[in-house]
C-alpha cells in the first residue's frame, strides 16, 4: 500500500468519526433515551409514591360565569367549575370524586383544570357514597422531567461531547448547592455567606475543569474567577456600607425566612459566578490560542488582542445577567401597578434588589477581564523565561 | 448617596477603562435595554397580546445588542436574523409547556406577598409566563449567536473558498465550546436569585415530592430549562444562517466583479 493512499484511508476514517456517530455513541444515545422513557413512564405512573391523595380530572363543566371589576377598574371574568375526577392512589384508589373549583381569565393565583390534569387533593368524606374534597395543588413531575428530557436531548444532539459534559457539570452544581444549603441549614450558628464563600470555590473548581480540562489555562481562569467575584462582592459591600443601604428595598425580596441582608450577599455572590467563570474562560482560551498559534508574539500585542476580546464580550455578558435577573419581577410589577401602585414606588420595591445583583455581576465580570488577562500574561511570560 | 446610583457610577469608570468607546456604548446599551423593559410592562398593561408585545421587545433588544453596541454588518445580520428565528421556534416551545404545566403567575410562596392586591387584573398570566421566560433568555441568545457568527467570519475571512457545509460544520463546533459556559451563566444567574426559595423549601421542611410538584419551583426550572434549551437551537440555527449570508455574500462579490 502506498503511503500516500493509506493517507488518504486515514483521512476519510478521521472524517468519518467526525461527521457520523460512532457505534459506541449510537449506544450511548439509546441508552439516553431508553432513561429519559423509563422516567417518563414512571412518572405518569408514580401516584403510589405519594401520600397525597391524587386525583385525575375526568369531566369539568364550567357552571357558572361572572364578570369582575376590582377597586381599580380592571375588568376580569370568574369561572367556577364543577369536576369530576378519579382517585388514583391511597384507600379509595378508582372511586370517583367531585371537586370545585374557580378561577378567572387572569390565573394570577388560580387554574382552570382540563381533562387528564392531576391534581393533589384532600379528602372530605360527607356521605357513604359521595367523596368530596377540595383541590390542593397541580402534580406537575411529569412535566418537569418531560422538560428536563427535552432539554438533555436538545443539548446531547446538539452539542455532543460537550453538551453531555454541560449536562454533567449543571448536576454537579444543584447536587453542590443542595449539599451546601444542607451544611448550612445542620450546622445552624455558622453564616450563610461563609458556606457559600466555600461553595463557589468548589463550584468554580469543578465546573472550569469540566468545561476545559486540567490545564494550565483553566488554572489561571479559576484563580481569576475567585479573585474577580470576591472582589466584586467586597466593592458591592463597601458601596452599601458607605451609603448605608439607601435605596436598598429588603422588603421587595420574596420567600425570606432569615435576615435578607444576610441572605442578598449570599446571592450576588453566587448569581454573577457563571457569567464571571464565562468571561475568565474566553479570555484565557483566546490568549492561549493566540500565544499557541504565534510564540514570538509580543507582551503588548498579546495583551492588546485580549483587551479587545474583553470590550467584545462585556456588552454581552452584563447582558444575559441583566435580562435574567429583570425578567423574574415582570408579573410581580404588572400586579403592583394595575392595583394602583404608584411607578415609583412599584419600581423601587420590585427593581432596586435586582439591579444592584445585575451591577454587582457586571463589576465582576468587567473587573475579571483584566485580571484574567494579566494574570494569563503573567503565566505565559514567566513559561517563556524558562525557556 | 444611593447604592444603585454608585454602583452604576462604579460599572461605568470601569466599563470605559476596560472596554473603551465600546464599553461605553455597552454601558448605555444596558439602560436602553431597561427603557425597552420598562416600556414593554406598561404597554402590556393595556395591550392584551402580550406575546406580540414581547417579540416586538425582543427584536428592539436585539437591534439594540447587535447593531447598535456592534455597528450593522453582515456578522450582526446574521446574528439578528438567527435570533429573530430562534426567538419564534422558543415562544411556540414554551407555549406548550406552559399550557401543560401550568406555571403562571403566583405561587403559595408568594402568598404573604400578593394578598394586599386584587388577583383579578385582566392580565391572562400565562402569556405573561411565557414573555418572562423569553425576556430571561434573550441576553444570553444573543450572546451566543453573535460568538458563533464573528467567529465564523474570521474563518471565512481566512479561508474564502471554503464550502458551505465545512463552515456550517465549524458555526456548530465553535457554538459547542461556548454552550456549556453559556448555560451554567444561565444556571447561576437564575439560581442566585432563588438561593432564598430553595432555604425557605429547607426550613418549612418540604418532602421531594412538595418541591418538585411546587409552583414556583417548577416555574423555575423550567425557566432554566427553556433557556438551555433557546441557548442549544441557536447553534445550528445561527450556523446555517451565518453560512448562508456570507457565502451569499461571496456570490454577489463575484458577479459584481464579472459585471466589471
């Protein structure tokens, strides 16, 4: 065989395992999805597991409409609903039940319930033979896992081998911030804020080595994330110390069981550290690549190029946290302002938290691009020397 | 003084400094972007589509994000083109979910927060859960598909005979490096501002099967999840787009040189 044709031959075989999935990952994918079936399949069939009484809609009339005006003219129509629905679990499993329910065009805190719904439901028993009860909540597992089924087989089909290391690295992290939020919670006297100083160091860690591998590059991003976040955190401190926290609204924050000023630094910190981690590692990956691809290349030009990189990414990146942390407080803002909240007010309860997370993180991630590029530089140059 | 007003003086030294006229230009992007927000609540407050409301916000964003920090080139073209579609495809996605799992508006968490106010506003929430959803997404969706399509012009630009099929083969694997940092950005952002559900769930002791049937976690995941789900249909989506303008591009070149 002539070496230019086995050549060839290699080059279509390396095509080949580019372009086409090999056999092995062909298994690897019906096993995924073979997983994702069995989930769905048991949590369509899961009302065993729980203690709750489930019952699912088998006929729903609407027997009543009314038309609602509120103190503020807002116009909404009420619907009750009269429902029958089957017990699919627990002692009366398969005997019928009639449940009411109202709700209204707006569904700010209400449902209409279809056919085919579960719903979670306490029991009254009033008679022998008809069972009533009132309706508790939606079971909504099967939605979620569908969901989350759809989102891994979007991101394995469409990213491959680093989707399915995405994927893995997203588990870690909940399991992560589970873990920490157990330590927190066992420990009891020690602060939220030092559990999660600890947490985002092992989250950083474990999620830049996934992302990049164990390689000088990734070292010198996850030393900048630290720096970059904590840095962030301190000048976000030293701002509320020094204005006293005018124009901070704890009384916007939803879902507060502890002290909210304990628990806000606790999320700035942890919100701005994926956007952080993102910037450190596109700017070490360019600088790398850049000093890879020319050895010779000057201190200033390296540091240019990575200056410029930086200026093209920072619109970007303060934009995505910008946009997550507004969005949330959209149907929180409309309920204010069509009870007659005044714009001012309504704006300061619902905003001023959220802006000051969106700033916080967007310091942190324009701080992170110059150190992430003095600190690479600092690396690739000292190599340099050695050699 | 107010702690917004400094950090936003803070973030602004720090943007010109690092990022120059552009950071500047990124800095007032960020409040444009919040005049967009904030005029898209009030027309919602009146108009009833308010999916058409959001998509129009949407595109003003992107116009903003793209050209305006960007300047208009084929590059942000493509990029807008690419979010526009991906925009549409996620919207139709997450109506189907929505209807399904019935995530909108309030949930018993945030009872103690909501029982002051009137709950019948004539705002059908569950298009107000969709646009929440969408509007948490857009920044990131942008982002990644601008990466996927500067990055594609350089190639181009290196290599201008290059077939439509290897370029749209480099888009996918250029978005394939930045989609796992762009969906664990998404994942913090959205779990910093829930650090304070996941404890109250922890202190009022909810079983599994409380947390994951819950309203307002599911609204949340799910958030998440569609997000993931916008930042992944965006790679192919921006690639073939991407690779379809240039090359159109090059075609063009080549009959205006002919014509000559």
């Amino acid at each position: 065989m002539s070496p230019l044709y086995s050549q060839h031959i290699r080059n279509l075989f390396s095509k080949q395992k580019s372009n086409k999935l090999s056999r092995k990952q062909i298994f690897l994918y019906i096993l995924g999805i073979c997983c994702l079936c069995i989930a769905l399949i048991v949590t369509n069939h899961n009302y065993s597991l729980y203690k709750k009484t489930i019952a699912e809609v088998v006929k729903a009339n609407v027997v009543e409409q009314n038309k609602s005006t509120d103190l503020n003219h807002n116009k909404d129509a009420v619907y009750s609903q009269k429902i029958v629905a089957k017990i699919m679990n627990g002692k009366y499993k398969g005997r019928l039940i009639h449940l009411e329910n109202t709700y209204s065009y707006s569904g700010a805190y209400d449902q209409k319930y279809t056919v085919g719904t579960d719903l979670f439901v306490s029991l009254e028993k009033n008679s022998q033979h008809a069972l009533s009860g009132t309706i508790e909540g939606v079971k909504r597992d099967k939605q979620v896992t569908a969901v989350a089924g759809l989102f891994i087989l979007i991101l394995l089909a469409i990213g491959r081998k680093q989707g399915f290391y995405s994927i893995i690295s997203l588990f870690i992290n909940i399991v992560l911030l589970i873990g920490a939020l157990n330590v927190y919670l066992a420990l009891g006297n020690v602060s939220l804020l030092a559990v999660c100083i600890v947490a985002v160091v092992l989250f950083t860690v474990i999620s830049l080595l996934l992302v990049s591998g164990n390689k000088e590059k990734t070292h010198v991003a996850i030393i900048s994330t630290l720096i970059g976040t904590f840095v962030s955190l301190l000048i976000a401190y030293g701002v509320m110390q020094l204005t006293d926290s005018n124009g901070l609204h704890y009384e916007g924050m939803e879902f507060v069981t502890i002290p909210p000023q304990k628990i806000f630094m606790s999320e700035v910190l942890i919100g701005s550290l994926g956007a952080v981690m993102d910037v450190a590692i596109t700017i070490t990956s360019s600088v790398y690549e850049l000093y890879e691809k020319n050895k010779e290349i000057a201190h200033k030009d390296l540091l240019k190029s990575g200056k410029e990189i930086g200026g093209d990414i920072m619109g970007a990146m303060t934009n995505i946290l910008f946009f997550s942390y507004i969005s949330g407080t959209i149907p929180m803002v409309l309920l204010y302002l069509k009870n007659g909240s005044p714009l001012g007010y309504t704006f300061s309860m619902n905003f001023s938290l959220e802006l000051i997370r969106a700033l916080t993180g967007s310091i942190g991630i324009v701080l992170t691009i110059p150190i992430t590029l003095y600190l690479s530089s600092l690396f690739i140059f000292r190599k340099g020397n050695r050699k | 003084m107010n702690v917004l007003l400094l950090l936003a003086l803070i973030l602004f030294i720090l943007m010109s400094i690092v990022g120059g006229k552009k950071g500047i230009r990124s800095f007032l992007a960020l409040f444009l972007n919040f005049g967009v927000i904030f005029l898209t609540i009030l027309f919602m407050l009146s108009i009833k589509n308010t999916i058409i409301v959001t998509l129009i916000a949407c595109t003003i964003i992107s116009c903003i994000n793209l050209f305006y920090i960007n300047k208009f080139n084929h590059k942000t073209l493509a990029a807008f083109v690419s979010t526009i579609i991906t925009l549409a495809v996620l919207v139709f996605f997450i109506f189907i979910i929505e209807h399904h799992s019935m995530i909108q508006g309030f949930g018993e968490e945030q009872e103690e927060e909501i029982n002051a106010f009137s709950l019948y506003v004539g705002i059908d929430f569950a298009k107000i859960a969709i646009c929440t959803i969408i509007m948490g997404a857009i920044g990131a969706i942008i982002d990644i598909s601008l990466s996927i399509s500067s990055s594609m012009n350089e190639l181009f630009v290196h290599d201008p005979s290059v077939t439509k099929k290897n370029l749209f083969n480099s888009g996918l694997k250029i978005g394939r490096d930045i989609l796992g940092t762009t969906t664990n950005t998404l994942y913090f952002a959205f779990v910093g501002g829930y650090l304070t559900l996941i404890i109250w769930f922890k202190r009022l002791s909810y079983s599994f099967g409380d947390i994951i049937n819950s309203k307002t976690f599911c609204a949340e995941v799910i958030s998440i999840l569609s997000g993931g789900i916008g930042v992944a249909i965006i790679i192919p989506i921006t690639s073939w787009i991407s690779a379809s303008i240039f090359l159109q591009k090059r075609e063009k070149g080549k009959q205006y040189k002919e014509i000559k």
